[in-house]
C-alpha cells in the first residue's frame, strides 16, 4: 500500500504540473503573440483570463467522477482533450482562435480536482494536510511554462513552442495508462445526492469563498503580472516570465508548508494569518510607486496565498470525506473563478482611473471579511465542542438561570430522570423533588452555594415515572466577568448505577 500510494502521489503530481503548464501557455507568451495577432487590452485581459472559466466550472464534475471512475481514467480523458485545442492554438491568428483554444485548454487547470479527490484515499486523515499540500506543488507548472515558454519561443517562435507542448501531453498520457490505479476506491453515490447532502452546509461556502480568495489571488497574478510588468514596468517578456515564475514558485512551494501547519495546530490559526496577510499586501500593491515596492507586495502575496490554499484543503476532507468528490470539484472551481475576474477588473479600472488603486484595494476588503469568517467559525467550532463535551459525558447535567429556570439539559439527564429537554427546560428543578428533604435541607444548601459558590452530596430525587432513587449532586455558580451570578450547573450521578456505599443523606459540604 505504501509503494501504491508513493507512486500515486508522484504520478498525479507530475501530471498536475503537466496540466498547469497547458493552462497557462496564452497569458505566458501574450507578449510574443501580441507582436503578431493585433489585440486591444480589454482583448488581452480577456484572451488570458478565458482559460481559468472551463478550468473552474469543470472542476467540480471531474471532481464528482474522480471519485466514481478513479484517477487514471480521468487523467486518460484528460489529456486527450487538451492535444486538439493546443494545436488549435499553435495556428491561431485572430483573437476568435485564441479565444476558442484558450477556453479549451481551461482542462489543463481542471485537473486540480483529480489529485485532491483521489490521493486522500491513501493516506490517514492526519496526513491529508501535507499530502494535498505536496500535491499542490503541481502548481509549479505554471512557473516552468511562464519562465521557460517565453525563452524558447525567443529562439523558435511561440507557435513551435506551443507545439513542444503536445509531446509533453501524449507523454503522460501514456503515464497514466500504464501506471495509473486500476483498482483506486471508488465512490458510487449519485451527483444529486451528494449535492443535496452538502449545498447547505454554511461551512462549504465559507471554504469556497477562502479558496476563491487565495487560490483566485495566485491564478490572478500568474495571469495578470507577465503582460501587465511588460506594459507598466518596460520590462522584457523574459525579465517579466522570470519575476512571474518566482511568485509562482513562492506561493507552490509554500503550499505544502500551509498543508503540514493545518495538521499541527489549529487550521483557524493559520486562515486568521493568512488573510491578515493578503489584506495587508493588498494595501501594499495599491500605494506601490516602483517595482521594487511592487515586487515586495506581489511576494507578500505568494507566501500569504500559498500557505491559505495548503490550509484550505485540509479542512475540506475534514469536514467533507463522504463527500469528498464533489465537495473538492466545488471549492477547487471557485478558487478557479477567484482568479477570473481580478485581471479583467483591474483592467477596467485602470482604464477608467488610470491606475491599479481600486482594484488591489478590493482583494484587501475581500481579506478582511474572509477574516471576520474565519474567526466565526473558530469560536463555533469552540462552542460546538463545548457543546459534545456536554452531550457527550455519562453524568446528567442541568443548568438555571439565576431564577431557577433550567435553561440546558443534556442527554444523560434525561436518560437518568425520564424528562426529555423539551420537557424539561423552562421549568424549575423543583420538577425532581421527591419529598424526602424537607425546607431546612434546601436552605442549608443555598446558603453553601451563596457563601462558597458551590454545593455537593446526596440527594433524593424523582424520576418521571415517580421512582425514587438517590444521587450524588454537585452544584456550582458560573459568574460573568463582574463577578454576578449568571447561571447554577448542576451534575449528578444516579447512585443505583455504581457500586459504592452510600454515606448518609445529609448534606456534604467541601
């Protein structure tokens, strides 16, 4: 199994760089075609962000039959519809051809989904982290196409560079018909049923919109910075690949780290981090004068973005594993969305402002509230636990307000006194007095919880069927930070269940 799973990873990997190579080969070498095919800059913005709409929507059906066919078969199908549209694209010459091939090459970027909803299968869930971390570095593709496709096409045009690519497909094509895992577990539920179970999950959506934001920044910059430093910096297509190429190679390489740092502490953490870093660099990119500030703030981004999406993909075999398929192909094609719109927003508000200003400030907004999420469901995970804490434990539990009302009971209260919670809360305890304690036992004990804040011994109680039987109670106050009383938490045990002597039924004061 280890060796299954060695090979799976390397295979997969390797084949996602493939595919993000494909992906980004028009916005790589824009600056060459544009010598070439006449293109206005709305044209331009458009042409490099096409790619990312079918490498975002296909996601989440290649995710859905990953998880029914398996990796290899999906991979087979996959590379097989990129050889057409590469080729189509190696013979353009008009925005139309470029527009059609880039569109279809967009399977290049839908590949992701594959290796999140396959690889977790062979690995423990503690690992899952790292693993989908390691597989993301497939991200890399983008930086070997986007430093490497401009030098070759320097010395053999950019349409014979497009054509190297094709080699590079049937290659692994072959890959993964020969190495491919027949026998990977597959997932038989229906789309429909699986989106049924998951489309109100408020946590999907969250998730969504992390990855929209981190994954979108890093798909936003690959696309955007090769043509948009060659325009406002004068910089060469090859000084502008290379400086792409490092932003990519930051934010890939990170991702693994985000990946093992989500399963070693808390993922909310590291998400907290993450966008106070985005948000940050945001503001920086909007005041950037130069290329130097400008090349500090792109890589704020890589590293804040890289470690996001790492962390992102842990929580979402988390939180979804019998979903997995499905859930990897939605969250995967809104980070694939994420990276859509920025080029073509930043585009239209620099040609109705004249600067970049408003569009980074945006993504920094856009931080700030995945931010305030982020903390949201950290402290609703903590209540959440609190929550099973008390559900969970064998001893009954019941807690007042300060007038005596029961506010909560939890399962084993009403396993041991018959009162289910709708029964139960609203009332006062009062409801389980069996008449064997008389006024003065009561006073007694309230003068213990006024004076020390807490009350423990046995008592006599009665069950909903009018059983008699004794238990050992402890009560205790739970104070605000001013000190005042806000709530009385009592927790009992049904002595008839444990074998211990019974000490005497007056009260026992600590």
């Amino acid at each position: 199994m280890l060796k299954k799973s060695g090979l799976q990873l390397s295979l997969q990997t390797s084949s996602l760089i493939i595919g993000f190579m494909v992906w980004v080969l028009i916005s790589s070498l824009m600056p060459s075609m544009k010598e070439d095919i006449p293109l206005t800059a709305g044209q331009v913005s458009l042409v490099t962000a096409i790619p990312v709409i079918l490498g975002s929507v296909l996601r989440v059906p290649i995710g859905f039959f990953t998880n029914r066919y398996g990796a290899r078969i999906i991979h087979i199908i996959c590379f097989c519809a990129l050889l057409l549209p590469v080729f189509y694209i190696s013979l353009a010459n008009s925005f139309i051809d470029l527009i059609i091939g880039g569109f279809i090459i967009g399977v290049g970027g839908a590949t992701f989904s594959i290796g999140v909803t396959s690889l977790p299968k062979y690995y423990p869930k503690e690992k899952h982290g790292l693993i989908n971390g390691i597989y993301g570095v497939g991200n890399i593709g983008t930086a070997i196409t986007t430093f490497l496709a401009p030098v070759i096409a320097h010395s053999f045009g950019w349409q014979r560079t497009i054509q190297f690519y094709l080699v590079l497909i049937l290659l692994f094509l072959i890959f993964n018909i020969a190495f491919g895992d027949k026998k990977e577990s597959k997932v038989k539920t229906s789309m429909v049923e699986q989106i049924t179970k998951v489309y109100k999950n408020s946590t999907l959506w969250f998730l969504s919109l992390f990855y929209f934001i981190t994954f979108g920044a890093f798909v936003a910059f690959t696309v955007f910075l090769p043509n948009f430093l060659v325009t406002n910096f004068a910089l060469t297509s090859i000084d502008a690949g290379v400086r792409t190429a490092v932003f990519i190679a930051v934010a890939t390489f990170l991702r693994p780290v985000g990946g093992w740092l989500a399963d070693k502490f808390n993922a909310y953490y590291i998400l907290m981090a993450v966008f106070v870093g985005v948000a940050i660099s945001g503001i920086l990119l909007s005041f950037s004068p130069n290329i130097h500030w400008y090349t500090f703030g792109s890589l704020s981004v890589a590293i804040s973005v890289g470690i996001g999406n790492g962390t992102v993909f842990k929580l979402v075999p988390l939180y979804f594993s019998k979903q997995a398929g499905i859930v990897n192909g939605i969250v995967a094609a809104m980070g694939g969305l994420g990276g859509f719109f920025p080029p073509i927003i930043l585009t239209t508000v620099h040609n109705i402002t004249g600067h970049y200003a408003i569009g980074f400030m945006a993504l920094s907004q856009f931080a700030f509230i995945s931010l305030v999420i982020v903390i949201f469901m950290y402290y609703q995970e903590q209540r959440d636990l609190e929550r099973k804490v008390f559900e969970g434990t064998s001893e009954g539990i019941m807690i007042t307000n300060i007038h005596g009302e029961i506010q909560y009971v939890n399962p084993a209260f009403t396993k041991m006194t018959g009162y289910s919670k709708e029964e139960a809360i609203g009332k006062r305890p009062s409801l389980l007095h069996s008449g064997k304690q008389d006024k003065s036992f009561y006073e007694l004990m309230w003068q213990d919880i006024n004076k020390h804040g807490y009350w423990q011994g046995e008592i006599w109680n009665k069950r909903k069927n009018s059983e008699v039987y004794k238990e050992w109670l402890h009560i205790s106050t739970i104070k605000n930070n001013a000190g005042q009383i806000k709530y009385y938490v009592g927790m009992f045990n049904d002595l008839s269940m444990y074998n211990r002597p019974i000490i005497s039924d007056k009260n026992v004061s600590s």
